[in-house]
C-alpha cells in the first residue's frame, strides 16, 4: 500500500455508515411510494425503485473509485470539473430534452441526467481552490467579487433553464462564504432583505414603505441625531423602498403563472388545491395521518399515487411522515442533524484550506436541500422542486450527491495519513 | 477564534431550523385535531361540480338555447375493486374487449391519474342512467357525474349561437389545468367569443373517502371548497321571428342576409345560407355530424355573412356617389350621357336603356353604368392629387372609413377582412405610374377585384341610413340584463363624407325602389331606400345583391341580401330584403303572398331538394 492510499480506518466510518443507511432507506421509501399489492417486484426495471436500485450501484461503484484515487487530482483539476459541469449546463440549451416544462436534461439512451445537479460539485471544487489559493484574502473585495462570480455563472444559466428550485441551492455557498469571512451582517442583511421581499407579496408595498417611514421617524426622534445618522437613516428608508416596489415588479411582470400561484400559495393569499396546493394538502394529509407511530411499512394509503409524479422525489418524506409517524420523523431529522454535525466537525478538523472550505460547501448544500425540501413537505416553504439527499428518487440528484460526499470522505482520509506522517 | 464562534452559529441556526420542523411535526402528527379523521385511512378526494351554461335569447327575451342533463359515466381507477366485470358490461352494453380497450384510451390520455375520476363513457342513455344507478353499490370506483348539455329551441341562426365540443389537448395545456378531459367549450359563434360568461366557473368539492371509496365527509368542513359559478345569460340582439323568417326566404338558396338596426349597431338577423339544424351538435353523434357537414360540398358550416367577400356590384355606386361628391368632382348636378355604356378609347362598359342624360340621383335611380365610370374616372384621375396612387390611396381611405377592406370588430369568431386593392396591389400587376382610372374602371361600378362582406355591405347600409356613421355592428345585446360592456359598441365611427352629401344619395336610393330597378321591393307606405347589384363573379352566373334601408326618415333597419349565382338584384335579394324589412317593421309578412311563395319555392341549389320536410316537395324549374 503506497502513502496515497487510504487506510481504511482513517476513512471517516460514520459518515460512511450514515450514508449507506440513508440510501437504503431511501430506496425502501421509494419503493413504498409506488408499491401496490399487485406488482410486488422490487427488480422490476419499469418501476422508480427498479431505477434507483440501478442507480445506488452505480453510484456505490463510483463513490470506491473516489476513495481510490489520489486526492490531489480534485485540487488539480477543480477548474477542470468546473469548466466541464458549465460546458454541460450550456449544452442543455443545445441538446436538452423537455421534461416537465424545463429543458435542463439530457437523454442518454432511457435515461435522463440533469447536469445542474452536478454543477454543484463543480462549484465546491472551484470555490474551494479559488479561496485556498496563495495571496488569497477574503477581505479583499475582488476576492469577493470572483468568488460570488464562481457561484453565480451556474446559477444563472440553472435559471434560464427554468430551474428555479435548483438554482436557489447555490446560495447556500453563502454559508460557506460567511465562515470563510463574509462578515455576518450582509448574511443579517440578506435576510431581512428575504422578509421584506416576502412582506412585500403579501402587503401593498406601500403600506410596507409607510411603515418603514414610521419606523424611521420614531427611531430619529428617539436617538441622538447626527447628520450622518439622519442621511443614513433615509437612505436606508429609500433603498427599502425601492427593493419592496421591484419585487412587486417582478412578482407581477416577469414571473411566470406557475411560479406566481406556488408563491401565493405558500404565502396562503390563495388555496389552489388543483396544483401546487393539492400536493401540499395531500402532504399535510399524508404527513399529519401518520400519528404518533405511523401506520407502519407499505401500510400508508396517502402516499401511494398522490403526488404523481413527485410522490417518489419530492415529495418522499412524506412517506416517512405516513408509515412512521412522528417518531420516524423525529429519528429521521435528528439523524440528519448528527450526519451534518459529523460533517461539519470532520470540515473543521482539515488543515488544509481547500479540504475545509470543500468540507463546508458539502454541508451547506445538505442542509439548504434539507431546509427546503422538508420545509416544503411541512407547508412551511414553497413548492420549489429539489429533493432530498440520498433519499428521493432521481439518478442525477443521486449520484451528484454521492460524488459531492464521497469526495469530502476521500480527502479527510487522506489528512489523517497527513497527520501520521508528521509524527 | 472568530471561525470558531462562526461555526457555532451555523450549528445554532441547524438545530434551530430542525427544531422547528419538530415542532410542525408534533403540531401536524399528535394535535392538530383535524388531521385525526385522516387517520382512518382517508383519501381525498376531488369532485367537479358542473355550472349550467348561460341561457341565450333573442331581442325579445325568446329563450334560443337553454340546457339539457347528459349523464356521464367517470371512473377512478384507483378506486375500482371487486367488480363484476360481467355485470358491468353488460349494463353498459360493451364487451369485455371493449372494457380493456376503453381503459387502456384512458390511461393514454392527458392529465390521467389513478386517482382522478376519468371519463369512461360519455352521455348514458336514460335507460342505462336508470339501470346503473340501482348498481352503483356494486361498481366500486364508477360514478355517474350530471352534466349539461345545450338544447336548442328553433332550428335557426346555428351560426350565430354556434356550438359548443369538447376542449382539445392544446386548450387544456393553455387554460392552465382548469379545464380536464370532455369539459364542453365554446368552439363557434357566440358560444364561443363569450365563453367567459356563459361557461361559468366549476366548482370544486373535497370530500374524504374511505379506502372502500364511501364518502367520510368533506375535508376541512369544505374550507377549500368552490362553489360553481352559473354562466350569465345573454340576450342576443336577433329578432328571432326576423331571423325565421330570412331563413324560410332562404332555404335551398346559398347566400347571406344581415340586418342591423343603424342607431345601435345591433344585427337583427344573420343568415347564412345553406345553414344547419343547430341540435345536431347536441349529444353523443355530434362528432359524426359535424363531419357530415364538414363534407357537405355547398359549405354549410362556412359563416358567410362575415368571412364571405362578393363583388357588391352596383349597390357600390352609392358609396362612390358619396366619395365623389367629398372628393368635389361630383355634384348632385353632374350629368353624363349614357350611349349603350362607357366608351373610352377601346374601352367599354355596357348599360342598359334608359334616359339619358340624366343627373346624379337619376343616374342612382336606374343604376347607370356609364355614369359611374365616369364619377370613378374623376376620383381616381383628380388633378387635385399628383399623382394617381394619391388618389387612389385617397379613395382607400375614403372605403376604409365604410368599413370596407377590414374587419370590422363584430363579436363573433371568423369575421373575414373583404378585400379592398390598395395601390401597391396594381403596382405589382401594371408597373408603378402605369396604371390609372381607366386600367382600374370596373371598379367603379363594384365590380373586378373588390370583395365586400354581406357585413360590411350591411354595415355600409346602415352608415348611409345614419347619414354618416355606424356604430360596429355587434350580436350580444345585454349580458345579465346589462348592455354589452364593449365600449366599442357605443361609439359613433364617423365617415370621411360629409352629412350634407347624403341627402341627394339617399333620394337616388328612394326612387330606386319608387320607381327603379327595385321596384319590386316597394311597400305601401314604409319609404324604403335601396340599391340593386348583379354582381359577375368567376362561379356562374351573377350573385344577385341588394342593399336597403327602412324607414327613410329615422331608419329603423338597414339590411343586406346577397344570393349566389341568382341572377339580377331584383329578382332574388330585393323581395328577400322587401320582406324581411315588412315583416320587421309591421310584425308581419302576409300582405304579399305571392312573393313569399315566389321567395319560399326558389331553389336555386341547381341540385334536387331531398327529403326536407320544411322545404317544399316540388320545384318551380
């Protein structure tokens, strides 16, 4: 065994474990999602759990070769990969089949890959590089600049595919830049900015603005007025405004229908149960008829063909929520917790900048999926498509994942032969 | 040191956020009492409720289309259990091969999900109705849903009401999921330029089904529930009994009549003629039907009123005895002799005898050809414009602001342009600067190229009854018992010809029927002012055309009467129009009896009428 290669107990186990589980659990509930009692077959290759059963190996095939080679050929070639998933989501636009309204795929004889779920990974690996480059502060405002740019490219071309809900994930690297040194104000900032956005859609932006005129008045009768401070004060107030009557904007004139109806829906201004708000109601339904203990594997009715055809990927905690109730739910959530919790201390323990900023990209993306997905199911977050990691049926999103994870695993593994040969 | 409070931030905001899914869990899974009837296994369910079309009636308020129940039978799929497949097909009269191919169509279609009631079949028969219902327990999964139908009253004025069919994929994928699978739409005629009003809104129930598919209640207490939403009735502006009538004056004629009363722009009547019974597309055969008639070489689904462009032949003569006067080449008091026709150079346009020379309301009178190649020559040729095309482009306008060469904005689907050549269009054919008044003559007697909708003629009519304007001619009269909220149904369009030319017109007009070419079309005391056209098309022989206005002072109506290939104006259009403008103004048409024999009889089809009970057996020929 040469100094490349992994021991095997310097790979981190839990994660491993953890990530195993996750995926056979996932497969379960795929396969409980459209199992009836006339076709039982979990080998059957039409079925989504059939797919998925291929796809898991695939991408257990994968994840080993990940943990075979040598570590520094993410370092090396980052920009390459980045390069490579950019080239990918521009060729949708040449190539990419329609599927569901958005043109984000690609046919590959029965199957279909969605580059912007690989994109993600691209994207970890040049931030990661880029930031842990030589001469590299974040305090630098082109540093900034170039990094926010990094993660905004594919961004905006998973917008123009009409991908909203996986563009938004790339704002999670937000997270990632606040603990490389994004001061915490701007992320404070950001979201307010998000509440007034969201206040503006659901209240005439000029109530909104009066308010903050109020606000402002009371504040400068309370405080110690400098001229600076009353400048400061209404120049906050105008921007607010300005930002609150664009939203409206866009809300009303560049939307699209669907998207207008999903929002409206979410923020309760209407109940549309045809569309949007059926697949919320019938996750409510599914989740809440659960009870305390669920009604047990494969016994759940709410599940079975409701959400056609999101019911195996979106949807799919809601078969978690049905068959296993409020304890399956519960276990499941803390579970997840304990996995980002590992990952995170596993980001912190590298000694090496690229290794932790990789780390915590990793995790930032699992827990924004987390965060919208279950959210979603909840009816506490709009109905934005993305699904949940290792668990929802998709080959794409799955192995995307597993690359992004196992990736990390590889490059842990290796800083504790690091931390053995300075002993 | 600062990283290290950075990621304890980011643990606090994860824990927070699970924290807060937990408590939603709890809330969703343990407290919420509403959830706890779920917990039986519950589906929900969707269920359409069907809003009963809106009503149309005529001017009067006589009902012409009201509703009908049809039964049709939905199945859920995934409901479907124990059923006796047997016992099933043989209340519903298929066989079993018929069952399995029936639910493979259904699988097949748009919008298909196992758990959404689909169509299985369509309009049961009463008696089926009858049987099914006492077996409904037994068919698990089928559901007979009440839907309405139209039902039309009186065979007429099929293409003004329209017919309603089933929305195609392309109008599901656009109405953004509200219509499904055999929802009725509006597809012609009213039924479909107010299908807004008159479709209504479907409701929406949700009701909770055990896994037997037997209704637990509704979901939420019906908080998410829609009640449907009836159509709003209209009331069209046609005179039922007018519109009867025109149609019995009609019948084995081809051709078209409009009516319109000129202060209000409202169409009294619309005929195209031939026409169909509007119940044939009512009910399962409708299909079959509307491809009979797609077939039927004479085109009776072709809206002619409104898309058919006709030479107008010499009723155009009235338009241009307006244009010249504007145009100061014209006078009431312009004469020009007639020798047998128009004799310019090599060129010649035959007339007819008649005195000579005469002025201009004479000429309009005996309908003159020379004369109005003349009248056309000095609009065309004016010294005033230097160029031809100037003057020509100046004559565009003039039509254009009749109405002539575009559509009009009338409030049914299909209405047709007509077409007026702009000066481009004989640019092309002679050669820029090589054309002028006499390469383009026979337009000035309504003849050549031009194409005038029977719409546009009566629209025309009516802009002449009113001395100089016409308000768009339009077919709903009031919706819910208020005027049609389509401003442009109120404004006055003003022509390009001064008020104080039409007087000498509609005088020429007046003796047209006085003592003219129409005189046939004279009636004892209504002071009708008409105009004649034999228009030559390439179909045969010439269209016979008339256009009218009645009563002189203050007209009540204005009509339009093209029958094809019938020859002189006077023969066919004019007694048409006689008639219908009697039976409009004095609520009846028996003074003259022979002439509505004459009218009724009339088969001008060139083909032997069958078996039509509402024809006559034997032809005049």
């Amino acid at each position: 065994m040469t100094q490349q290669q992994p021991k095997p107990a310097s790979i981190d186990w839990l994660v491993l474990t953890l990530y195993c589980v996750f995926v056979i659990a996932g497969l379960l509930c795929i396969y409980a999602s459209v199992y009836s009692e006339t076709n039982p077959d979990i080998y059957d290759m039409d079925k989504n759990y059939g797919k998925q059963l291929l796809w898991i190996v695939v991408s257990a095939f994968l994840g080993l070769l990940i943990l075979l080679v040598d570590e520094k050929l993410f370092y090396a070639f980052a920009y390459g990969f980045y390069g490579i998933t950019i080239l990918m989501l521009l060729a949708t636009f040449a190539i990419g089949a329609e599927i569901k309204g958005s043109s984000s795929w690609i046919r590959i004889g029965s199957f279909q890959i969605q580059p912007a779920e690989f994109a993600k990974f691209g994207t970890a690996l040049a931030l990661a590089k880029y930031l842990s480059g030589y001469n590299i502060d974040f305090k630098n405002w082109k540093v900034k600049a170039i990094s926010m740019a990094i993660i905004a490219l594919p961004m905006a071309i998973i917008l123009l595919q009409n991908e909203t809900g996986s563009a938004l994930v790339f704002a999670s690297f937000s997270l990632v830049l606040y603990r490389e040194g994004l001061p915490g104000w701007l992320l404070v900032v950001g979201v307010l900015l998000a509440v007034l956005g969201v206040m503006a859609l659901l209240i005439k932006p000029l109530y909104i603005i009066i308010g903050l005129a109020v606000i402002a008045i009371a504040f400068l009768a309370m405080v110690r007025r400098t001229q600076l401070l009353v400048f400061l004060t209404i120049g906050m107030v105008i921007f607010a405004s300005a930002y609150v009557s664009s939203i409206d904007y866009v809300f009303e004139n560049v939307m699209q229908a669907h998207q207008r109806t999903r929002i409206n829906v979410l923020l309760g201004k209407e109940v549309d149960l045809k569309g949007a708000g059926y697949n919320v109601q019938q996750s409510l339904i599914a989740i809440g008829s659960g009870g305390p203990l669920g009604k047990g594997f494969l016994e759940g009715t709410q599940n079975k063909f409701r959400f056609v055809p999101e019911q195996s990927t979106d949807f799919i905690f809601c078969t978690i929520g049905e068959e296993f109730g409020f304890l399956g739910s519960f276990l499941f959530i803390s579970i997840y917790m304990l996995f980002l919790w590992r990952l995170m201390v596993m980001a912190e323990r590298q000694r090496n900048k690229f290794n932790r900023i990789y780390g915590y990209s990793l995790v930032s993306i699992l827990f924004f999926h987390f965060l919208i997905n279950i959210g979603m199911t909840l009816g506490l977050m709009p109905v934005i498509g993305i699904p949940l990691p290792f668990f929802s049926y998709g080959g794409s999103a799955l192995l995307s994942f597993t690359i992004l994870l196992f990736i990390f695993i590889r490059l842990d593994a290796n800083r504790v032969n690091e931390l053995k040969n300075f002993d | 040191m600062e990283s290290q409070i950075k990621q304890k931030i980011l643990l606090g905001v994860f824990i927070f956020i699970a924290f807060v899914y937990v408590i939603r869990l709890l809330t969703l899974q343990i407290f919420d009492e509403s959830y706890i009837r779920s917990a039986q296994n519950n589906v929900l369910q969707e269920q359409t409720i069907y809003p009963a079309r809106g009503l149309l009636m005529d001017r009067n308020n006589d009902l012409l289309v009201y509703n009908d129940n049809i039964y049709d039978l939905f199945v859920t799929p995934e409901q479907v259990k124990n059923l006796d497949t047997n016992a099933f097909c043989e209340v519903i009269g298929i066989t079993k091969q018929e069952f399995i191919d029936r639910f493979e169509k259904i699988k097949r279609q748009k919008g298909y999900a196992i758990y959404r009631p689909s169509v299985f079949e369509k309009q049961l028969t009463m008696a089926t109705y009858a049987r099914f219902q006492e077996m409904l327990f037994d068919f698990q999964g089928f559901d007979v849903v009440v839907r309405t139908d139209r039902k039309y009253k009186y065979k007429n004025a099929a293409h003004i009401m329209g017919y309603i069919g089933e929305v195609t994929e392309k109008m599901i994928e656009n109405s953004n999921g509200y219509y499904r699978m055999g929802d009725f739409i509006g597809i012609s005629g009213v039924e479909r330029t107010y299908e807004k009003e008159l479709g209504g809104v479907k409701g929406v129930r949700y009701v909770l089904v055990d896994s037997k598919s037997r209704a637990q209640g509704r979901y939420k207490d019906g908080e998410f529930d829609t009640v449907a939403v009836a159509g709003k009735k209209i009331n069209l502006t046609i005179d039922q009994k007018l519109q009867e009538l025109g149609e019995q004056l009609m019948q084995n004629k081809i051709g078209s009549v409009v009516a319109i009363e000129p202060s209000s722009g409202e169409i009294l009547s619309m005929i195209s003629s031939p026409t169909y019974d509007p119940n044939l597309f009512v009910g399962r055969d409708r299909g079959n039907h509307y491809m009979e008639l797609l077939r039927d070489p004479s085109k009776p689904l072709f809206n002619r009123p409104i898309a058919a462009p006709y030479p107008p032949g010499s009723i155009f003569k009235v338009i241009m005895s307006l244009i010249g006067q504007q145009e100061q080449v014209l006078y009431p008091s312009t004469a020009y002799g007639c020798y047998g026709g128009f004799n310019s150079g090599g060129l010649h346009v035959g007339c007819h005898a008649h005195g000579s020379p005469l002025p201009l309301q004479g000429a309009i009178a005996v309908s003159c050809n020379a004369y109005f190649c003349h009248v056309y020559r000095t609009v065309v040729n004016n010294p005033k414009y230097r160029k031809v095309e100037d003057a020509y482009n100046k004559l565009y306008d003039h039509l254009a602001s009749f109405g002539m060469g575009r559509k009009l904005g009338v409030d049914l689907y299909g209405e047709g342009t007509g077409f007026v050549p702009k000066a481009t269009y004989y640019d092309k054919i002679y050669g820029r600067n090589h054309w002028q008044a006499l390469t383009t003559i026979s337009l000035g007697i309504g003849q050549g190229e031009l194409g005038i909708t029977p719409l546009q003629m009566a629209n025309a009519t009516a802009l002449v009854a009113n001395r100089g304007y016409y308000i768009t001619p339009h077919i709903v009269k009031s919706i819910e018992g208020k005027k049609n909220p389509n401003p442009e149904y109120n404004v006055k369009h003003w022509s390009t010809v001064d008020t104080s030319y039409f007087p000498v017109v509609i005088n020429g007009m007046e003796d047209v029927v006085n003592h003219g070419t129409a005189y046939i079309a004279k009636i004892p005391g209504i002071a009708i002012c008409g105009k004649t056209g034999t228009a030559q098309n390439p179909h045969g022989k010439d269209h016979s055309i008339f256009f009218a206005f009645a009563p002189k002072d203050n007209p009540k109506i204005a009509i339009a009467v093209v029958v094809e290939n019938a020859g002189f104006g006077a023969t066919w259009a004019a007694p048409i129009a006689s008639l219908m403008i009697e039976q409009y103004l004095t609520k009846k048409h028996d003074t003259r009896p022979y002439l509505v024999e004459r009218m009724m009889k009339g088969n001008l089809t060139h083909k032997p009428i069958l078996n039509d009970s509402t024809a006559t057996k034997t032809s005049k020929h």
